[in-house]
C-alpha cells in the first residue's frame, strides 16, 4: 500500500460510530470506569513499559482530578503480556485484566500480541485501544479494536523519503520475521523501490526474533557493499548493532524505527551511533508533559509511545462520558464521535471537554499526539511521524516532524 506523506497535516474525513445519546442498557450501568492495560513489562519491548506506565497514571490522576467519570473516580488495572514470542504470557495478561471487568483495555503494544489476545477481550464487548501497534493488517479487524498511533503505511513512507532523500543508493535490510518486520519491511521497499534505491541484503531474508548470534548477518551486510543499512526490529537490534560494528559495517549509517530508535547512550561507546537516524510516530514530547510523566513516580528516560497511551486513556473516558455509561459497548459507540469524527468544537484536556459535554455539545478531542479523528478502520485518519538523529553521546535527539495522511481504503 502506498502513502503520500505531506508536510503538513492531512485529515480525512472520519467515519465512526455516532455520540451523543446513550441507550438504555446503557444508561442503567451505574458502574465506575475501570480502565484494563496489557503492557510489555518484560521482553523484547520492556523499555516502553515505564512511559506507558507513566501515562496511563498520569492520564486516571487527571481524569480523577476533574470530578472522575460519571462523577466517579477511574481506578487502572495491569498485567504484562512480554512480547509476541510468549504466547501463553499474552493469553494469561489478558485473562487476568478481563477477570476484573475492565470498561476499555489499553494495548497490547505489539502488533503480534494484539493478534494473540483481541479476540476474547472484544468477545466480552470491551474496545481495544493500541497505542503502539502499527501493523498493516490490524487496520479494521474489528469494530471493537481501535490505535492512537499510525499504522506502518505512514512511518514507511516517512523512512523510505529519509534514506532515498540522504542519498544512498545501495542499502541493506536486517528485519526480524514478526507480523511488525515484514509488514514494515514491504511498505518501505514499495517507496525505496520508486526511489530507485537498490536494496543488496534483505530484500526477502529476516531473521527469527529469538535469535542471539548475528556474526554471519552482520558479516553478509558487510559483504553486500551496502551503503547503508536499515534494521527493523525490537531490541534485537542491541547486539546486532555490536555485530555490524565488529564485522567493519559503517554504524553512523544506520536507520532505525520505532521498535528500536532508543536512547543508547549507556549501550555503546561514545560515537558509535553518530549521525543515524530513525523514525518514531508520534509527536514530539514536551518538556511539560515529561515533567507530568516523572510526577507519577514512574522512572521514566524514554517517552515513546506516552503520549499514545495517555489520549487512549482520555478519549475512552470521554466516550464514557458522552454516552452515559461506563460499559465497553458504550465507550465503543462513542470513541469514533469524540475523536472528532463527527465533527465537533475541539478541547485539549478531559477537563475542557467534559465540560462541552455537560454543556450538550459535540467535541473533537485534540490530545498530545497530534492525530485525527478516527476513520473507518478506526485508525487515526492523520498522524506524526518524529525524525531523530544520533548524537556523539549515542542519544537519539529529536530533529524534524512529518504529517502524513493515513490510507483507510
């Protein structure tokens, strides 16, 4: 699938489910808010759990803050999922979360292990909000499964114009075989391809994601004669950065995305990484709301994907709130509304836009990632994509921001 990436937002128009009035199974749930979250506590993405955590708190300290929901305070339950490579740890999270009746379940972050949990949690009539997976295929499984984050369409066009854009003309691919990598891995190669960039290592091969031993990858790219080379992984990309290093791969030429654009600054010596980029979706983290993150006692360096978990949070409250009810298919029907899909005066707070809605008007939730509103696959109908550079300290530091309009068809 192709994406066209603008430089400034593009918003299609949104089509979801309608708000305003709740029915009345709906209106006879008095019960308070519970807001479920399956989290990579441990696994290949562990180093995201700490601003997810962050936010999800930051986000129920919030809502609470202005009066709950419903006039009642949210109260937050978690499990850890790991990753994809655990499938009966997925299984146990979500059993564990369902157990206590969530009213929405935040996550799972990775696109494989949404796969392995949604179905028996949209069983149950609760919406699924993902704030990390960005796989291709997730894009309107289910009525019941939404993301606040782009899917790969978006983020691929963005990395395939930065590496066509640099210059390079021979590159090579390290990419991990998981519904992630390869879904990641085409969208790229359909831009690099248009771009008339020649892809020598990769094209086709990926590795398994449980893999340790990446000598005779590392030694391959360095064999292609690649120019540059791209890794699309989680954190298999930390020893594999070590590999290319010592097989003489040239590592201030390297892309990274979101599964592993971190801070390395503790992971390598000084200069290694200086002068690679990666992408991360998502809008740039301020300093006010890093600030708010750390205020929730959470031990928070990294913030990718805060900013996600934090406007699920808020839109399914608000949902809850414009329909009357704390129930799973209520927040459903509304979520699409208050994202701004049916139109609506924006706010940028739960508590600005509880208030429009005590006053009976629609709204359009304009949160911290800077996304649209909902369309018909219940994806954001536009989203941010970040550009980092490596420094010499091996930190990753925020360069420029791409809008992207994304496909619904």
């Amino acid at each position: 699938m192709t994406a066209f990436v603008a430089a400034a937002t593009l918003a299609l128009s949104g089509c979801g489910g309608s708000g305003g009035a709740a029915d009345a199974s709906a209106q006879a749930d008095d019960s308070a808010m519970v807001v479920g979250a399956l989290l990579p506590l441990t696994g290949t993405l562990a180093y995201l759990a700490p601003p997810e955590v962050a936010a999800i708190k930051l986000a129920v300290n919030d809502i609470n803050a202005a009066g709950g929901v419903l006039g009642k305070d949210v109260t937050e339950v978690e499990a850890d999922t790991s990753d994809g490579e655990h499938a009966d740890q997925n299984t146990s999270a979500a059993q564990s979360v369902l157990s206590k009746h969530p009213s929405v379940v935040i996550g799972p972050a990775a696109s494989g292990v949404v796969k392995n949990v949604y179905k028996s949690i949209v069983a149950e009539k609760i919406p699924v909000i993902s704030m990390a997976s960005t796989s291709m295929t997730l894009s309107g499984m289910d009525p019941y499964f939404f993301r606040t984050v782009a899917p790969d369409a978006v983020q691929g066009a963005v990395m395939g114009d930065l590496i066509a854009g640099d210059g390079v003309k021979k590159l090579a691919i390290a990419c991990f075989n998981d519904e992630y990598g390869t879904g990641m891995r085409d969208i790229i190669l359909e831009k690099l391809q248009s771009a008339g960039v020649d892809v020598v290592y990769g094209e086709k091969d990926a590795f398994d994601p449980a893999e340790t031993n990446y000598a005779s990858i590392a030694s391959a790219i360095k064999e292609s004669g690649a120019d540059a080379t791209l890794i699309i992984s989680y954190d298999q990309a930390t020893p594999l950065i070590k590999s290319l290093a010592s097989a003489g791969v040239d590592t201030h030429k390297l892309y990274l995305v979101d599964g592993n654009t971190v801070d390395y600054s503790k992971t390598y010596d000084a200069g290694l990484l200086k002068g690679s980029k990666g992408t991360i979706p998502g809008a740039h983290v301020d300093d006010a709301f890093l600030e708010a993150l750390k205020g929730t006692g959470t031990d928070v360096s990294d913030t990718t994907y805060a900013a996600e978990t934090y406007d699920a949070v808020i839109l399914a409250a608000l949902a809850a709130e414009q329909g009357g009810s704390a129930s799973g298919e209520t927040i459903q029907k509304n979520l699409a509304s208050v994202s701004g899909a049916d139109g609506g005066e924006q706010c940028d707070s739960f508590k600005a836009c509880k208030a429009l809605i005590d006053d009976k008007k629609k709204i359009q939730y304009s949160g911290k990632t800077g996304i649209g509103a909902f369309n018909k696959n219940n994806d954001p109908s536009s989203a941010n994509i970040g550009i980092y550079a490596y420094d010499d300290k091996n930190v990753n530091v925020f360069q420029a921001m791409q809008s992207g309009e994304v496909p619904s068809e």
